[in-house]
C-alpha cells in the first residue's frame, strides 16, 4: 500500500523505470532490443542526479528503487517482440519490488510499436495494475509526444520540457520527481486538464530558439506559480508518427479544478492563435539550393542541415540524396572546400574500409541499403584516412575522403551533435569550409560552430514536409493537413484525483492516504 501524506523523516519508496524512445512510422528502420540501452540497478540510479546521497534536499528520506529503464536512439517502429521483453521486464520487476510510494515513469510521448497504436497509454495501464490504485505515478516526457487522454488518465503527474533543442531534458525528469515526492509528503494527489489542440508541426518550425515558441514555453513559469497549480506543460506533438493521437497537447496539473481547466484553456487557445507564426529555426531550401548556398557563401564553416534523414529525429540514417550532389559538384575541389558529411550508416562499407586499411583505395556504393529507404547508393571513391572499431555510438567506423569531402561511415545509427564527435574521427569542423550533419534544427555546439547555415528540405523518414509524407491516420481536422478547418472546442477535459480518492469521498485536490504496515514494508521483497 501507497502511503500518501508520509511523516517527514519516514522514509519513501520511489521507483525509477521507463521505456523511451522517439518512432518515425515513415522510416524503414526497425527499433529492436539491441537498440536500446538497458539500465538497471545502480546503473540505472547513476543516470539521475538527485538520486545521490545529499544531491538535493528535497530527495532526502527516499528510498529510490531501481526497476528497469531502456532508452534507445530515436528510430523507426519498436518491435512487437522488443516491446513485450522491456514491458514485462518492467511489470514483473513491479511486482516483486514491494510496496511502493510513487513511481517515477520516464516516457517519450512518441513510442510506436509495429501493429499498436498509444502505446504509451498501455504501458501505464499495464504499469498502474501492477502497483495499484494508491501508487502515485509520475510522468516526465519530451515535448514532441503525442500525448492523449488515456494516457494522462493513468497518471497522477505528466511534465514536458520546455526547450528544444531539449537542454532542459534532466531538468525535466528532476522536476517530475521532485513534484512527485512534494505530493507524497503533503498529501496531494492532484487533478490534471488536457487539452488536444488540432496543430501537427515539425519541432523545426516549433523550436523555443524563436518567437513564439518561445514566448509560449516561457510562459509556463508564469502558470505553475498560479494557486493551486502545481505544473504546466505543452507538447508540440510528433510529427512523423501516422497515428490518431499525433497533435499538440496541453497539460496543467495542481490541486484547484477551476483553475486547472482555466489555464488549460488560455494555454491551449494561445498556442492555437499562433499555429500560423510558426516558422523555421533557419533558412532553408531544397538539397541542391543548399549545396549551392554552402559552396557561394563566404561564411566559414558553413553548416548544412540534411534534415529529412536526422536520426534523433527517428530517421534511417541510410539517405544519400544530398551527399550525392556533394560528390558530383566540381567546385568543391576547384575551389579546396573542406567538406565533412556526417555520416551514412552502412556497416558493409565500413567493413570494406576496415580491409583497405587506413591509406587504402576504396571505390563505395554507400547507403540506400534499408529496405524502402528514400534515395539510392552513392558512390564514393577515395582513400580510407580513419578507422575506430569501437566507437561508442556509432560502432565500427571509418572516414573516406573523395577529393576534399570527407564522409563519415558508421556501423550503427548515430548523431553528430557535438565537435568532439568530430575530432574523436580525426575530423577539425573548425577548419572545415562545410560540414554537413543529418539533424534538424542545430544543437547548440553546432549553431556555435556555424558561422552561416541552412536547412536542407530533404526526402527520408523525418521529412519537413508533411503534405509529401502522406498521412493516412491523422485524427481530422486537423493544422495545416486542413487548411480551411474552424476553430476547434478547446474546452479541456478534468481527470479526477484517482480512484483512491474517489472511493474515499475525499477532496479533488488533496487526499490522505492510509500509512502502510511497517512489518510489511520491512518484509518487502526489494
């Protein structure tokens, strides 16, 4: 049994799991367990600061109790198989963990699973059977999920964050928990309104980096300061998921009703006002108009997007549409442009290379290898000037160089996000005239880096083109998929306190829940 309202200085029992992941049901890749990096235990603890002896004040007197948490790079559809492996492993190890106080549940918002669909929804239905009715369970969450009543409907608590790119993204889970212990100590369980707004955007155009994205996420403090409100948070949605629920969400949870439905409505409804403001974080321009843009300009180093093929995004990876135009452009080499494209994964390729050796010729056919994959091979013929078999992201690697375009060739599906993904392959970005990376909007090193820079609106499973991706399950009417659609009902939707509350008659905002059996908690099975 959940104890809510514990005495200070009792000690609580938190537990830590999750499942997270990002799918593209657009890209011909296929998440399976191999993908996912599976923590438990101590490993599992080491991923979260406030889990440390003294890290923070608010964490004392809490037992946090390792369960199972499985990440994997975003990606295509998980498989079935995968999903029940990492789902029961998580529902078992509920149910031999014992009593628990709260739960810490740390979920994407877009995980999609070949054949379902909500799949988040399920994993907290399954996860609110396994530890009861009176388990407090918080959720923090990336501001691109999809995120649906039945979701919220098994959850005490649901945050986001609040920057993109997600710089926040430990701030967040650090906020859940935080929220979550305060509950449990004061004995609230809060109401939470959601709201579906009908806007579907790429996180290119809905970056916090620029108005209004960032007036509207820097308004969310302002909410959460309110009485009787505890949280606020907006989810831009994820675009390149084909499911019902894909669209824009809002959340605000805290113990005042009236206030919660309120904000809910003013947050959702401004967010709706400015569905046409929304732009893109960069300039942008077709494949070939990039290039073009990146071979003329006299800014050094000049940055190209490819983002139609980002893997954090949950693209393949395996595209060579603007790599291919790089190769065959004559004035890169006229002119001694020191390009870096990074990269391609292609393990065959990486292979070959591992055969030349570091100073071998090769003559490539690379990418276009996943089944369905946008584009066709490029061929790449030039010296091998760099080989890893370790690396730690992106496996066996090498780097070959045609005339002066240097690609990186990867084993595993991997971003380049930061310079010393670069200099760890023998690659100076600084003192590269163009360097090309697949993501979307730029990282913050990255846009350091950029002296000048474009978005390349590329064909692949994450494309910014969402008309020419071809939705078949959207939810309609839905922005911009139905430009002539009429203003929605943004009227949100109050979920009650949770069953325990309901059975006991108690109040929506705060309820006291029964201190359990210390001889049973002692005799736990932890």
């Amino acid at each position: 049994m959940s104890r809510i309202g514990a005495p200070t200085g009792e000690r609580l029992r938190i537990g830590i799991a999750g499942v997270h992941v990002e799918c593209s049901t657009f890209t011909p890749h296929s998440t399976g367990y191999d993908d996912f990096t599976v923590r438990r235990g101590a490993d599992l603890l080491a991923l979260f600061d406030f889990t440390r002896p003294g890290r923070e004040s608010w964490a004392a007197d809490v037992e946090w109790v390792p369960l199972v948490h499985a990440r994997a790079v975003p990606g295509g559809s998980v498989d079935p198989d995968a999903y029940a492996r990492l789902a029961g492993e998580l529902t078992d190890r509920l149910g031999r963990c014992g009593p628990l106080d709260g739960l810490l549940l740390d979920l994407h918002g877009a995980m999609h699973v070949a054949g379902r669909q909500d799949i988040e929804a399920e994993l907290a239905a399954e996860v609110r059977a396994a530890v009861g009715p009176d388990c407090l369970i918080a959720a923090p969450s990336d501001l691109h999920g999809n995120i649906t009543e039945a979701l919220v409907a098994q959850l005490d608590l649901l945050t986001a964050h609040r920057l993109a790119p997600h710089e926040d993204e430990w701030l967040t889970r650090a906020r859940a928990a935080r929220l979550l212990t305060d509950c449990l100590r004061r004995g609230v369980r809060p109401a939470m309104a959601w709201v579906r707004v009908p806007v579907l955007l790429p996180g290119e155009k809905t970056s916090t980096q620029q108005e209004p994205g960032r007036g509207i996420y820097g308004g969310l403090a302002a909410i959460e300061a309110l009485p009787g409100v505890l949280d606020a948070a907006l989810w831009v949605g994820y675009a390149w998921a084909d499911e019902p629920r894909s669209a824009a969400a809002v959340v605000v949870t805290g113990t005042d009703r009236a206030q919660l439905s309120v904000q809910a409505q003013e947050l959702a409804e401004r967010y709706w006002r400015a569905r046409d403001a929304f732009s893109f974080v960069g300039p942008t321009g077709t494949a070939r108009e990039a290039v073009e843009a990146a071979a003329s300009s006299p800014l050094r180093p000049f940055v190209i997007s490819d983002s139609g093929d980002n893997p954090t995004a949950g693209g393949g990876g395996d595209t060579t549409d603007l790599l291919g135009l790089l190769l065959a452009d004559d004035r890169l080499a006229e002119r001694g442009l020191r390009t870096v494209y990074a990269g391609v994964l292609d393990p065959e390729a990486v292979a070959r290379c591992a055969a030349a050796g570091v100073g071998g010729a090769v003559d490539l056919l690379v990418g276009g290898r996943l089944e369905g994959a946008d584009g066709r091979p490029a061929r790449l013929t030039g010296r091998v000037d760099f080989l890893t078999a370790d690396d730690p992201d992106g496996g066996p690697t090498a780097v070959v160089t045609a005339r002066t375009v240097s690609v990186v060739l990867t084993s595993r599906r991997r971003p380049f996000h930061h310079i010393a993904d670069f200099t760890r392959l023998g690659l100076d970005p600084h003192g590269s005239d163009i360097v090309v990376v697949k993501i979307g909007y730029l990282e913050p090193e990255l846009l350091d880096l950029a002296a000048g820079w474009i978005i390349a609106l590329t064909p692949g499973g994450v494309d910014q083109d969402l008309i020419r991706l071809g939705h078949r399950h959207l939810t309609h009417p839905l922005h911009p998929f139905d430009p002539a659609m009429p203003d929605p009902d943004l009227t949100p939707r109050l979920f009650p306190p949770g069953p325990a509350a309901e059975r006991s008659g108690g109040p929506a905002g705060a309820v006291s829940g029964a201190a359990g059996s210390a001889a049973a908690r002692a005799g736990a099975d932890r």
